[in-house]
C-alpha cells in the first residue's frame, strides 16, 4: 500500500540526501498526526482509516488496532483541547 505520492525525478545529489533522511521502515506507533482542520474531525475520521490500514499490513491484531491509534495519538488530541479565548480562532 502506497502512502504518498511518488517523488518527482531528481538529481543524484537531491536523491542522496533524501535517503539520508527517509526511514527504512514504517513503526506505526512513532507516527504522529496534525490535524490543521481545528473542528471538521473529517482529517482525524481518514487518518484513523489510514493508521488502522497500517497497523492491519504490519499484523497487529485487529481488535488491538482502535486502542493503539488513541494511545499513541492521545497528546496530540489534548493539544487540540486547548483552545484560544480569541473570538476570531480559527479553532
């Protein structure tokens, strides 16, 4: 399963240092997500789906999947919690 785009064609300079720094593996419990949309909960639905379809090809047992998606991106979802007082937050 792809879970990018493919990179576009580049120098052998460019592709040197982007091996340098791109994971060998996928871990999916050091994945994290922001979510930008503050409110819609339409990215945190299609992240959900893609963290469990993760998971699921790495082999975790399906009925371990929901709880380790919320632990693992629980700090997150509290940052989320802490909203402005400004009446013009986009949050």
């Amino acid at each position: 399963m792809q879970y990018y785009i493919e990179p576009a064609e580049q120098t052998d300079d460019v592709k040197a240092q982007l091996a340098a720094i791109t994971p060998k593996s996928l871990d999916p419990e050091k994945l994290t997500l922001l979510d930008p949309a503050c409110g819609s909960g339409h990215i945190l639905v299609e992240a959900y789906d893609l963290f469990k379809a993760i998971y699921q090809e790495r082999g975790y047992r399906s009925k371990d999947i929901p709880r380790l998606i919320l632990q693992e991106t629980y700090s997150a979802w509290k940052l989320m919690t802490v909203r402005p007082s400004s009446p013009r937050s986009p949050c």
